[in-house]
C-alpha cells in the first residue's frame, strides 16, 4: 500500500450513494454552469442506446425530479441520475480551478470517483452503473431494503445477531450514531421493531435494493465479467476507497474489485478519519443534497476541517455550489482556469501536464493568433442603417447647423447594446438572458473558455461592422459583460459616421 502524508494531501472530493440527488439544485446549476448540460448530453447518448431515454428528460425535463419519483420510474433511472450530478459538479467544480488531492465515494458513489479520475470513459461509466442494477435485478427472489439505524456499527451488528438471519448485513458505516443495515424486507420489519423497543432511532433509505449485502454474493462473477471487458484507464488522480479500506493501486483490476462491493460494507466513518490523519482539512461533496458534508461535520467536529456541498440548496434558499466556491477561492482553493477544457478539445492524447507546461508558455499567443485569424474574416466594411425618410420642407430650419455643433444623434445607445449583446451570447450559449449581468465573470462564474468567448467577440464585432482587431488586443481585457459592452460602444462611437445616400 502507498503511504500518503500530510505533504501530500489537503483537498478531497467526495462522491455521493444511495440519496445523492437534489433535482433543484442541479436544475438550478444547469442554468448557470454549462458543464451540467455537457456531461448530460454525453450521458443521454448512452441511456438513448440502453434504455431508449434520456437522463435529461428525466430529471431537467418541464418538472424539478425529485429521487422518489425516479425510483418509482425504474431503478436505473435514480441510479444513473445520482452518477450524473456527480460527475456534473466535478466537471464544475473543475472549471472552476478546484484541484482536489484525493477522490472518495460513498458506494455507488466509488463508480463516479473512478471515473471522475479517468479510470473509466463517462459512457462506460454509465454501462456499469446500468449493469450494476441489472445484475440483481437478475438475481431471482432479491427483495429487500436498507434501513439507517441511529446506532453505532458495534451496537447495530449485536441487534442484528438476534435475528441470525444470513442476509442481513451492516452495509455502512458512517459515523458513531449512524450505520445502515441492508438485507431481506421481511426481517427488516424485524429489526425496526426491536430497534424502536431499544430506542434505536430507525429511518429506511431511499434505494431500489439491498446493497453490501451477503444475498448479493450470486450477482458478484456476472458482473466482474462485465466491467473486465471494457477499457480501463490508469488513473489520472488518487482514489481512496472507504470499501477496501486503501487507495486504488495501479494493478488493481477494477472489475474484480468494483464487484466485491455488492457484498462488503462501506465504511466511511474510517475513510474520512484516514484521510483527516493524512492532511487533509478540506472535503467537498461532489454531488446531489448534503449529507456527506453532514457525516464529515459530525466526524471531525471540533476540528478545523471545512466540509463543503454543491449540488444542494443551502439555508437561504440559494444553491450551495455558489457559497462553496467563493469560500475555496478566499481560501486560495479555487480561480480562474487559463485553458478549461481546451486540452480535451485541442489535444486530447497529450499528458495533461504536457499541455499545461505549453499552455502556460504558449497561451496567450495562441489566442492572439485565434483572434487575429477570426478577425480577417470579419468585414470590414460598416453594417450600413436605412437612411432616415427626409423631413418635411415646412419643418426644415431656417439655417444649417454645423455639424460640429449637432447632438450625438448616431452616438450607441448603451442600453440597447447591451440588451443586444445579452441576446447574442444568451443564443449562443443556450443559458437564460438574465445570467449576462454586467459584472459577471464570463469563465471564472460561466464557464466560458476562451476560445468560445474568442467566437463570441467576432460574432459581436461582425453585428456592429468592428474593424479588425489590432495585434496587441488582450481577450483577457474583456473578461466580463461590463467590459465587452464598453469595447463595442467605444469601438462605436470612434467610428466614421455611416454615409447616407
């Protein structure tokens, strides 16, 4: 096992279970943050081909889904929409600069941090979290449920040696007052009401099956055999597993040990208690509702530990997301992203340290390039305006005016411009119009690479007749919708009045 050291460690995203879905908050984020809608669009393609449907309708669709609904829908569809917030707020929290140290899931959530960490495709991520659920549902006569009993691990094994029954099993633990049982629906009946007569607080969790659990033993080889036919990557980043207790080694064959799941306990309590001890002060819940966050307060209280939600809505009505990432750029966890997205886009095979190593040198004459190249192709020439109808000659004045002396009559209208503009990239982007306030941070808040906001600017230069751009012109200049509004109205108002004729 590799040792980890406080030198080592100091940010973990953690990646919820089984009730890991706010469809609120993830609408919400949809409506802001553009990854939501890009690793949505990657997954429908493969529920399309599984299922005939997609995610996307399911849970961003006319009306906010909410998990009871989708698990009365079918069992993948709560499954993969627990996966896909998952993987969404990674992929925004990412953009947004946030580099965490270590990976952690809480049991099906341990699919979504192997494959955040590069170790799967984000379809075939899909394809096992689909098989995951089909597997058992193969599994004749698997009825059962898992129930949160308010106990500690010890004391919830002794209630559950009473009943003797083989099926039954602790499936988490995740803290001291806290540990799930799983196992037959019968006997969990059972354990509720020998629970409540010790005062053993009881409260049954939202799930379409009986996970980590000795009756799942059958469905183990089928779906090891499954995952071991498609491609496993090497890991681009550390994963701790609370289930086998240690990080992903690079040997590991991920089939054999993602099947070892079905029938071991996740024991989470222990993972973030490891990884407190390893340096880390920082956990951020990479996924839907809180409740992680919730178990790390609880686990560290007393502690300096920041334990932080995203796709959630927090205490004010707002989305957590929002507040967790101003507190991770005060903390100097967070910032502005030079390239997001653009070694996938531009260099999909090279090391991402490679192409950090060039972007850091190379960047910013790459975008003077994109945006001198765009430029030649925007015309030159000026939108040429109707000319105005002649005015009656009863109402002609007496005498010119020089022109020197007339009213800015062509002067832009800033109003109207940017109305304009908010129009313009609110299409483009596919986001609603209100999102494009006059301070709002194109890429740090929107998600905007530099490249899409190179396109955008060429768009808005080609609407008004702008000359080509001069050499010198820096995109970072313009990094909000404040600042390009002045440059189209100053651009304006240095221009040569249209002639009319």
């Amino acid at each position: 096992m590799t040792v980890h050291t406080s030198a080592d460690l100091r940010t973990t995203f953690l990646f919820p279970g089984q009730g890991g879905f706010d469809g609120e908050a993830l609408r919400r984020a949809a409506q802001k943050y553009p990854q939501v809608k890009r690793i949505f669009e990657r997954i429908d393609a493969e529920t399309m081909n599984l299922f005939s449907r997609r995610i996307t309708d399911l849970v961003l669709g006319d009306h906010s889904a909410e998990l009871r609904g989708l698990l009365d829908d079918d069992a993948w569809a709560s499954q993969v929409a627990i996966y896909a917030a998952g993987l969404a707020s990674y992929e925004i929290l990412d953009a947004q600069g946030v580099r965490p140290d270590v990976l952690a899931g809480h049991s099906l959530g341990e699919i979504t941090a192997l494959v955040a960490a590069g170790a799967f495709s984000v379809e075939d991520g899909v394809r096992i979290v689909a098989q995951r659920v089909a597997v058992i549902q193969r599994q004749k006569g698997i009825e059962g449920r898992m129930v949160a009993l308010s106990a500690g691990a010890d004391r919830a094994r002794r209630l559950l040696d009473l009943l003797d029954d083989p099926l039954l099993a602790v499936a988490t633990e995740n803290h001291d007052e806290q540990t799930v049982v799983s196992g037959p629906g019968e006997v969990l009946d059972r354990v509720i009401a020998i629970a409540g007569q010790l005062g053993i607080g009881a409260i049954e969790i939202d799930t379409p099956f009986p996970f980590h659990t000795p009756a799942l033993a059958p469905a183990v080889p089928e779906f090891a055999a499954y995952v071991g036919k498609l491609d496993q990557h090497p890991l681009q980043r550390l994963v701790y597993s609370p289930i086998l207790q240690r990080y992903y080694e690079p040997d590991d064959a991920l089939a054999d040990r993602l099947a070892e799941h079905f029938v071991t306990p996740v024991r989470f309590a222990a993972a973030v208690r490891h990884l407190q001890a390893a340096g880390v002060t920082t956990f951020v819940e990479a996924g839907g509702r809180a409740a992680l966050t919730k178990l790390v307060a609880r686990l560290t209280k007393g502690s300096d530990i920041r334990a932080l939600p995203s796709l959630a809505i927090d205490g004010d009505g707002g989305l957590a997301l929002d507040a967790t990432l101003r507190i991770l750029r005060d903390a100097g966890l967070a910032g502005e992203v030079e390239a997001p997205g653009l070694a996938e886009l531009l260099a999909p095979t090279v090391p991402a340290d490679v192409f950090e190593a060039y972007w850091a040198e190379h960047g910013d004459e790459v975008l003077r390039r994109i945006a001198d190249d765009i430029g030649a192709f925007t015309p030159k020439k000026a939108v040429q305006t109707p000319a105005p109808a002649a005015a009656p000659a009863a109402s002609a004045p007496a005498a010119s005016t020089p022109a020197a002396s007339t009213p800015a009559a062509d002067a832009p209208d800033r109003a109207e411009i940017h109305a304009e503009l908010r129009t313009l990239y609110a299409e483009a982007l596919e986001y609603p119009e209100e999102v494009f306030e006059d301070g709002v941070q194109l890429e740090a808040e929107l998600g905007v690479d530099s490249v899409k906001q190179v396109e955008l600017l060429a768009r808005a230069s080609k609407r008004y007749g702008l000359p080509t751009r001069e050499a010198g012109f820096r995109l970072e200049n313009y990094n909000t919708m404040d600042k390009i509004v002045d440059f189209v109205v100053s651009e304006l108002s240095g221009r040569e009045p249209v002639a009319a004729g």
